[in-house]
C-alpha cells in the first residue's frame, strides 16, 4: 500500500523531499512520471516519490504533465499526496500546483516553499535565499528558469492568473482559532491558492498542522523543509531515525551538471583539496566521446573523477548539452563501473538515469543535508549506488565531506 505520494516537478527535488517521508513506511521509491503505467501498487509498503521533469516546461505544458501524473498517482490510491516545488520558485509553481489540486478535488492548496535550514525563507511574502531577495540572487540568472520577481504570491499569480491569498508571519505566531478564521476567510473569498510566509522551522510546522488538523482538504506544496514539518506533526512522539549507510568504495563519479555557484565553489573545493582529476564538458568541442569517456575511465579505475560542465555564464540552457553530459556519463560507467555515482542538478540526474535505462532509484537516507543516497533500479546497473544533490544546495566543503564519507565510511551524524 502506498501511504504517501510525492510529485516534484524535478528529479533531485523528488529525492530531497521523498526522503523526508521514510517514517511512512518501510521503502521510499523514486520513479520518473514515464514509469507510472508500470507500478504495481501492491509491491510498494511505504512512499512513492515522482519525478514529472515539468520545471523547464511552459506553464500550460507543465499544468497538463502534472495534471495527467496526479490522475496515475491516484489511481495508485496514496493516503495522501504532497506536492514538492523548488525552494527558490523556480519553474511553474502556480500553474503545477493548481492542476494538482484540481485532480485530487482539492479546495486549494498552502502554499510554502521555504527551507530555512538551505536558507530559504519567506518574510512578509518576499521570498530570500541566503537572505538575499530571490530575484536579486543568482536564481534571476538560471538559464531556464529565471526567477522575475520575488514577492510569493507574485511568482505564483504569473501563472495561475487569478487573486493568491496570504499568510503572513505574524498571522502564523496568532492565536490558532484567528489563524483558522483567516484561512476561512481567503477560501471564502475564492483565493485557492494561498501563498504562507515561513521565517524558520516554526512557522512550517505551524503551516503543516493548520492542514493536518483543521483543512485536510487542502493540497499542501512546499519543498523539503515543509516535509520535514509534516512528518514532525505526524510523528512528534516518535524518534528521529539517526542517519545511517554503508561507504561505497573510493572509484565515485561525481556528475555536476548545475550552473550553480554553490556547486561551483564545491567542486573547487573537492578538487584543489584532494587532487581528484576534474574533466570540464565544453558543449560543442569536437573531442571524440569514445576517446574522453576511455581517458575518464582509466582515471576513475584508480580513484575519483570529476565530470563537470563548463561553467560559463554565456551558456543558454539546450536539453542537447544536458543529454551530452549524460551520454558521456553513460559510456564512462559502460568502461568502468564507479562504485558510486554523485548526480548534481535535477535535469541531469533525470538525464544520466534514463541514458544508464534505470527505471528508477531505491532512496535509502539523507547522508548529509539535501545530499540522498539510494541504490539504481533496472538496467545494466541495477544496485549502483547513486547520490544525488540540487545544485544550489550545501556549503563550500559538501562535496568534501561527501568523499570521504563514501570512500571511508565516516558517516555524519
């Protein structure tokens, strides 16, 4: 039986949050939208997280993708369904997150992408990460996905075009009964979607009980912090599990397809501190893929290797640079299986997974913050182990740490 059901409109975000609902049953398995027709509800005794690759579409392309993947998750029959968006907006917020409620008959949805502990929060419905307005951050350059604005409600009326309540922070720390009134009150007033500030963890919680307890008809979307807020309030009195995993050996992959800055500096960090062999991807170069990918796997038959796409700011997004990184990752893994594979950016990790023909991934723990570890289910390399990160998550030494956890076995706690 499926308890709970995730639908993230990309892969990493599907990883990220679909952990956080472990205590919901025994396995927590990740599947691209593609593979729904294909699931056997009977064979999952926990959580289904998917994955509907829908961030870089257009709005009404994004509403219809997600609208036909929740009418599949629901014939699955979940207890319940949380819909997963970016922690800095990116993508098609309003449009996914309307058609989502529409199909699960929904009254509407709260929405709150905040994570405070990856230092995105929302303030009097100006959205910040790092406590710098989103459209003042690097996420105004992603090239697919700029973000415009950084007031909430704004970013989730550019698509769904009509009035968005508001919570504010001070309507979150009220008297519990004037919180109710208040939430009454927009759903009155037709305001479906409902935009809710959150400064800290608090105010999550806060938000994940106001559904729980009070609007159980309410479509809840957040990103991995108001997972974490859900799971809290349903299992309050029970113990956090204590992170756990087995080291994988020291021949890893790590496959770094974000522009991020923030996997930049962690790439810099890994490879002047430790001397791991980095191999940047120009898009276009003319250098045969067969001679790179045998020249990376003789490097990766002694250690770890880099594979990185050139961080250059003039690149426009192409689905054609993301499909040549995976195909190069594809053929380095057909010379020389790692002993673990790192996938950072979601339109990579979907990319390199469908180029290896997994049909999905086994999520087994958060080994540090935002960084899952699972294991590759279907293909040539079922039970690889694989490693996933969004780009723009972590501090400078992440991946660092992250190395000598996997090759030594150190695991954080």
């Amino acid at each position: 039986m499926i308890s709970l059901a995730v639908i993230a409109d990309d892969l990493t975000g599907a990883a990220d949050a679909g952990i956080q609902f472990g205590r919901f049953g025994n396995q927590v398995l990740l599947v691209p939208h593609q593979e729904l027709a294909a699931i056997n509800p009977e064979s999952i005794k926990g959580v289904l997280t998917v994955s509907t690759a829908s961030r870089n579409l257009s709005p009404a392309a994004a509403g219809e993708r997600v609208r036909q993947t929740g009418m599949a998750v629901g014939r699955l029959k979940p207890q319940l369904i949380y819909k997963k968006i970016d922690s800095c907006m990116r993508g098609n917020v309003g449009a996914e997150v309307a058609a989502l409620a529409n199909v699960c008959g929904c009254r509407g949805a709260l929405i709150a992408p905040a994570f405070p502990a990856q230092g995105r929060t929302t303030l009097h419905d100006v959205h910040y990460v790092r406590n710098i307005p989103v459209a003042d951050s690097e996420m105004a350059r992603d090239p697919a996905s700029p973000i415009k604005a950084s007031r909430l409600s704004e970013l989730i009326a550019l698509q769904y075009r009509r009035p968005v309540g508001r919570i504010d922070a001070a309507d979150l720390d009220e008297n519990p009964r004037r919180l109710k009134a208040l939430v009454g009150d927009l759903l009155k007033q037709g305001r479906r979607l409902i935009a809710c500030d959150a400064a800290h963890q608090r105010h999550l919680e806060v938000i994940a009980r106001l559904a729980g307890d009070q609007f159980p008809h309410l479509l809840l979307a957040g990103s991995a912090g108001l997972a974490q807020a859900l799971v809290r309030c349903r299992f309050e009195e029970t113990e956090a599990r204590p992170a756990s995993g087995a080291a994988v050996g020291d021949h890893l992959l790590f496959v770094c397809g974000s522009g991020s800055n923030v996997l930049r500096s962690q790439v810099e960090t890994l490879t002047r501190k430790t001397g791991v062999p980095r191999y940047i991807l120009v898009p276009g170069r003319s250098t045969a893929l067969s001679d790179r990918s045998n020249t990376i796997a003789k490097d990766l038959a002694s250690g770890a290797v880099v594979l990185q796409l050139a961080p250059a700011e003039s690149l426009v997004y192409d689905n054609s640079i993301t499909r040549q990184l995976a195909a190069e990752t594809a053929a380095i893994v057909r010379c020389r299986r790692p002993d673990g594979l790192f996938l950072s950016g979601g339109d990579t990790a979907a990319a390199v997974l469908g180029a290896i023909e997994a049909s999905g991934v086994r999520l087994k723990v958060e080994i540090l913050p935002g960084v899952i570890q699972g294991t590759v289910i279907g293909g040539a390399d079922d039970g690889l182990p694989v490693i996933t990160k969004a780009g723009a998550f972590g501090e400078p030494d992440t991946l660092l740490q992250l190395y000598g956890l996997l090759a030594d076995g150190r695991w954080a706690r």
